[in-house]
C-alpha cells in the first residue's frame, strides 16, 4: 500500500480504489426516456396536426360568414326587420341540424330587432359565396325571404 496525498486516505496500487457503502450510489440508467420521449412526441404532433385542422376549418367558416353578411345587409327586407347590423354570427348546432347541405343558419341582430337567418349559399367558381335563398324569422313570428 502507498499514500496518496490527493485521496486523504491510504490506497492499494494493485487493487480498485475504496468506496465508502454509505455513500449514495448513482442510479442505474432506465433505457424507458427514448419511449416518453417519443410518446410526448406524438402527444404533440397529435394535438398540433388536430388543433391546426379544426383552426383551418373555424377560419373559412369566418370568411364565410362574413361573405354572407356583406351581401345580406343591404338587402332591403332585412334592413327593414333588423336595420343595421351589429351582430352576425354562425349557429353551429342548428347549421348541421339544418336540411341541405349548404344551409346554414345565423343569429342576427340588429338595431331594430334580432332573429334567425337561414341561408342556403354555395361557393361559386370565383371562390365567393352565392346566396341561392335567405329565410329570416325573428321572435315576433313574422318571415321575410
């Protein structure tokens, strides 16, 4: 055995140097981060990949209202039942309960008054919104189309 200054203690040349069994050893190393690694991953990628469809989609039913709005509010009928219009807004639960595929309905209000608009409209082939009937009723029971 010799001394080594360095170590504070005796040390054998030949043999591994002492390890006090008290000291806290380090763990082994769990080959399981590469899986939440990768499961984290594709936790991300799932809600990126979900999240960016259903904005896409919330988007063009935006610019899609807004569309029917800029054509609607000057119609002449409607002025008159609900005057200027201060809000317009898609009705999702009702638009996929309505009949037709391109129906959709709308709560409008205005200065005048408030109601329901169900309008049936298709995407023309210059990419604008194409009202095909406009249906108004509003809580007095009276129609305009």
């Amino acid at each position: 055995m010799s001394f080594d200054p360095m170590s504070g203690g005796q040390r054998d040349t030949f043999g591994p140097p002492f390890r006090d069994p008290f000291a806290p050893q380090p763990q082994p190393r769990s080959g399981k981060s590469w899986m939440w690694l990768l499961g984290c991953g594709g936790l991300f990628m799932f809600v990126l990949c979900c999240g960016g469809g259903i904005g896409v989609v919330a988007i063009g039913f935006r610019v899609m209202s807004a569309e029917i709005k800029d054509q609607i509010r000057d119609n002449p009928k409607f002025r008159e039942h609900i005057g200027e219009v201060q809000e317009f807004e898609l009705d999702w639960a009702a638009s996929f309960g309505a009949e037709g595929e391109d129906t959709y309905r709308y709560r409008v209000r205005g200065t005048k008054g408030s109601g329901e608009l169900t309008v049936e409209h298709i995407t023309g082939p210059d990419g604008n919104e194409v009202i095909n009937e406009a249906d108004c009723g509003w809580p007095t029971g009276r129609k305009c189309k």
